[in-house]
C-alpha cells in the first residue's frame, strides 16, 4: 500500500508561480510512474503531467504545455510539479496519483491504483 500526501497549493494571482509536492510512503521500494491530474467543479478529471519510475520520461496535458513542469526525487520519495504564469482556468483541486503497474506515464486516470486527496490551487485574476 502506498500513502500520497499533496501539498503546496494556495491562492496565487493570474501569472504567478506555485509548486505543488507530493510524498509518497508506505511500500515505496518500488518506485512508480507518477502523475498530476485536476478536477475543477463539474468537470471531468484532467491529465496534467506524468513522470517515469526514474524520471527519464515526461508527459504534459496540451493545457498546459509550457507553463508546467513535473519532477522527481526518488530519495525523498517526492514528486514536484511546478507551475509557472498561472491563469485562472488552472484553478481546480490537483491530486497526485501513482500507478505500481506502468513504467511510462499514462494519461488516463483509470490506470492509477493510487492517489492523494488533493490540494486546492486557485488562480485570481
């Protein structure tokens, strides 16, 4: 079982920067493909950026090409994902999600055997 714990979100204004974080512990010997998805209110769960087990291989959302990158450090059993010039459509709830079977990121969230509870992120404008 792994445990996954966002954080990092806030309220930013429309061109600011935010870093989200996510840790991972519980069976984390095995390290796992990674992704961030968002869910804005009544709105389907969207891809935003995947990561491979050793961090050699990123996958970004047409969203959010550009704007937002994802990384690892498989010591601290982290996950970053840094977002940069903000608009208000990127406010939504960001989960952090690991899937123990893939090696590459996938974008479809059904793959994902794991996920955070999510942390708010909303961008004023």
């Amino acid at each position: 079982q792994v445990q996954l714990v966002e954080s990092g979100g806030g309220l930013v204004q429309a061109g600011g920067s935010l870093r989200l974080s996510c840790v991972a512990s519980g069976r984390t010997g095995s390290t796992y493909a990674m992704a961030w998805f968002r869910q804005a209110p009544g709105k389907e769960r969207e891809f935003v950026a995947g990561i491979s087990r050793i961090g050699t291989s990123t996958a970004y959302g047409d969203s959010v090409k550009g704007r937002i990158t994802i990384s690892r450090d498989n010591a601290k059993n982290t996950v970053y994902l840094q977002m940069n010039s903000l608009k208000p459509e990127d406010t939504a709830v960001y989960y952090c999600s690991a899937d123990s079977r893939g090696y590459y990121p996938n974008k479809s969230p059904a793959v994902y055997n794991y996920w955070g509870q999510g942390t708010q992120v909303t961008v004023s404008s």
